[in-house]
C-alpha cells in the first residue's frame, strides 16, 4: 500500500458508507448504519464462510460518528508514518490489524458482527507505539515523550468511548467489539514492531521480522481452525 493507495483505501471507505447511507432508497435517509447488516462486506458469524468477510467489514462503517473517527485517526497515524517508511510496509501493519480483528473477535466474542476498520487503525497505533519506544532514544527527547503522550492520550480516549457504548450505552449505538480493538493493537504490537523499527534493513533478511510473522501467522491458523471447527456460532 503506498501513499496513493492508502488514499485511495480511504477513498473507496468513503464511497461506501455514501452508497448505503444515501444512495440506497432505504431507511438509510434517517439512520444511516440501518441498511449496512445486510452487506455482502460486514462480518457477520452466520457468514462466516464468506471468508472475504474477515477483511472487507473494514470498508463498512456506521454512520457519520464512526466513518469520520476511523478516516481522522488513519490521517494521524497513516500520514507521518508513510513519510517515514514504505507505503506496502504500512500497509501490511494495517492488514494483520484488520485480520486479527476479525479473527479475534470470531472467538472471544463469536455472536459479535463486525463493520469499521478499527482493528487496522489500532494496529497502526500499536506500531507507532512500539516505533518510538524503540527510537526514543534517536529522537529529541520532549519530542518522543510528546508523541507517546499524544499516542496515550488518542488510545484512552477512543478506548474509554467504545467501553462506553459496549457497557454503558449500548443502545445509542452499534454494538462495539472491544476485542477487535485489543487484538488489532497486539497486531501492530508484534508485526509493526519489527516493520517500523527495522526501516533500514531488508525487511526479508531481519530475524525479528519472521519472528512476529511466524507468531502471527501460527494465532491466524489457530483462529481458522476454531472458526471451521470449534465456535459455536453456527
């Protein structure tokens, strides 16, 4: 994903929450995350051999609140980090996000459907984090500690709003799957750690980097694998 992909990612986020929030002649008029359960992109866990699903429910949002959160938070955090590394390395952080948000929340919370692209944006938290811990000290000291107080400050706030809707305010809302978010960031924890702080090597030839992969990848086989056989979804 380089920069003009990223943007056109958004783009094609934007377009979609258009065509069900306006386009469709339905009761979308008056609440615009009414006719998206019934996309072909939500995850949802009675369709969940529809396996695109576990990716595409990022493209989704419900209504104006979450669409303008997730773009404004990708803007933030996408931006200074594609200046610094390569568009596909970003990229590929906000992917694992999204696929261990879907997944993660397939088995803690299996009943949960699932739209937004928060667990690619707290992937990208999740890196930016690990980023400056690991460079801090190559970094003007009040210069690394403003970032990680900014980075704090966006994590507990998005974090104490969705515990807001998931626990206090549920019904002002769609359901919010805390899980997604969770996981998403140990994501970007794992895989960006050795994406971003590596920048200067191959990536390819970087022990760490296979390292987080191969963690990674062993939780998605698990994941698939209690998804075809174990949730109780069905």
């Amino acid at each position: 994903m380089e920069p003009s992909d990223a943007r056109e990612g958004r783009g094609e986020e934007l377009g979609i929450f258009v065509y069900y929030a306006f386009w469709k002649p339905q009761e979308e008029w008056d609440n615009p995350d009414v006719g998206i359960w019934k996309s072909p992109f939500i995850y949802r866990p009675d369709k969940r051999k529809q396996a695109w699903r576990f990716i595409s429910y990022m493209m989704v949002h419900a209504g104006f609140q979450h669409i303008c959160g997730n773009v404004l938070m990708q803007l933030l955090l996408g931006l200074p980090l594609e200046m610094v590394h390569k568009g596909h390395r970003v990229g590929l952080v906000y992917l694992s996000g999204v696929i261990a948000g879907s997944l993660g929340s397939s088995i803690c919370d299996p009943f949960q459907a699932l739209v937004g692209a928060s667990g690619g944006v707290y992937a990208l938290m999740g890196g930016y984090f690990m980023n400056v811990l690991v460079n801090f000290k190559n970094m003007v000291p009040l210069f690394g500690l403003f970032r990680l107080m900014l980075l704090l400050f966006i994590l507990v706030f998005d974090m104490g709003f969705a515990l807001y809707r998931k626990f206090i305010a549920p019904a002002s809302g769609t359901p919010v799957s805390i899980v997604a978010h969770i996981a998403g960031g140990l994501a970007g924890m794992t895989v960006g750690y050795t994406v971003f702080s590596c920048f200067q090597k191959e990536l390819l030839k970087d022990q760490m980097f296979w390292v987080a992969i191969t963690t990674y990848f062993v939780c998605v086989l698990f994941a698939v694998y209690f998804n075809i056989f174990l949730s109780p979804a069905d």
